[in-house]
C-alpha cells in the first residue's frame, strides 16, 4: 500500500520546526499510512489510489458479452480467456499495440458501456476489437472463473493532489490532537464540563466532505465485478 503524503509534507503542514527523533519519525509515517488505508477503505478503493509499479495476475468470470467490467487500472499488460467456462486452459488474446490501432483482440476504456472513454485513465472497461478474433468473454458460470488479466492495478501512478491534501489534514489534525491531549474539545473550567473525545478512528467530517465533493468515494457496487 501506498502512503498519501510524507513526514515532511507533515512538517510542513503543522509547522513543525524542530527535528524529529528517529522514533517520533517512525511513529508519524505509521500514522500517514493508516490515514491512507482509511481513506482507501472510505473511498470504497481496495486497490487504493496508487497502482502497483508491477503487474499483477487477477481471474474474473467472464460477462458473456462484448464487453466486461474490471477494476481500475492504469494499463493492461495481457488478458487471457478460456474457450469454455470448464476449460482449464487460459488462451492468450492478442494484445494491442495502442488503444484502438486495431491490431488486437481486445482494448481497454473507461465511463460507460454507452460512452466509453478511450483516452482516459483509470481503464474500467474490457472491450472486443471487432477486428480480432473473438466476440464476447467466455462466460463464468458459478463462481467459475474464465478470464486472466495481468496488469497494473490501482486508480493512477501518482497521488492525486486532493487525496494527498485530505491525508495531510487528517494526520495534521490528529497530530494536534494528540498535542492537546486528545481533546476535540477546549475551554475554561468555569464554562462548566469540558468534554473529550477520542475520534481518530474515523476521518473528520471536513476531510470526509472533500472526498464526498470530489467524487472520489465509489458507489457501494460499481462496476460488477
């Protein structure tokens, strides 16, 4: 898993001007990564929002049409996909050059079926070229499943500039948190209770919005596969 922001980045957000100790260091980088990971699992985005540098194997059931959903990606080494559901053989589609030069049995896209985006990362969309040799994705039938992909899994190669502002929030938030003995809450004791509250298990509500506002959260079942 990628972490969304640096130490450094951190510094510089909470204004930390003296130098932190090895442990202080430490202890900061594992506070990004499980701000990343919630974010991750907030935004609905198992493969989080950096791609893998290395290509990955994944088996899908195969939608019996000409096109199929896939998770998002950011390029498509190879796909592979069984004559029949009870194969257990995987025949190698041929890959293409570039996206639509035709040349292959398959190209990738984004949006919608109706609407495909074709010059666009993340690729969500499996498609056959009507110039290659098949024409739709062997069906997977009971959990079976018929089509391997290899490729580059997550949503792009570099932090998005709002995904890497909303980790820096949160870790600067908790960080001050922490500062303030985990009070969200201060005052005067003559104003009467003062209450406190742990709520670093959750992203704060502004840190929420801006991932709500930027579309960023994925709906609860999008895509299919």
């Amino acid at each position: 898993m990628t972490s969304y922001a640096t130490v450094d980045e951190l510094q510089v957000r909470t204004n930390m001007v003296a130098v932190l100790t090895a442990a202080k260091e430490t202890e900061y980088e594992e506070i990004i990564a499980a701000i990343s990971n919630k974010i991750d699992r907030f935004c609905r985005r198992p493969d989080g929002f950096v791609a893998t540098a290395a290509d990955e194997t994944r088996y899908f059931q195969g939608s019996g049409k000409r096109w199929m959903r896939i998770p998002e990606c950011t390029s498509i080494t190879t796909v592979s996909v069984k004559d029949a559901y009870l194969d257990t053989a995987y025949v190698a589609w041929e890959t293409p050059t570039t996206v639509l030069a035709g040349d292959g049995d398959w190209f990738p896209s984004a949006g919608s079926v109706d609407r495909p985006i074709y010059n666009r990362t993340p690729y969500t969309l499996l498609q056959i070229d009507q110039n290659g040799d098949y024409s739709y994705f062997t069906k997977g039938i009971l959990g079976m499943v018929t089509v391997k992909i290899v490729a580059k899994w997550g949503y792009a190669t570099i932090v998005p500039p709002d995904i890497q502002e909303a980790c820096l929030a949160q870790a600067a938030i908790l960080i001050k948190r922490f500062e303030a003995a985990m009070s969200t809450v201060t005052g005067d004791a003559n104003l009467g209770t003062i209450v406190t509250s742990v709520r670093a298990a959750s992203l704060e509500k502004d840190v929420r919005n801006m991932l709500v506002d930027s579309n960023w959260v994925l709906p609860l079942y999008a895509g299919g596969y």
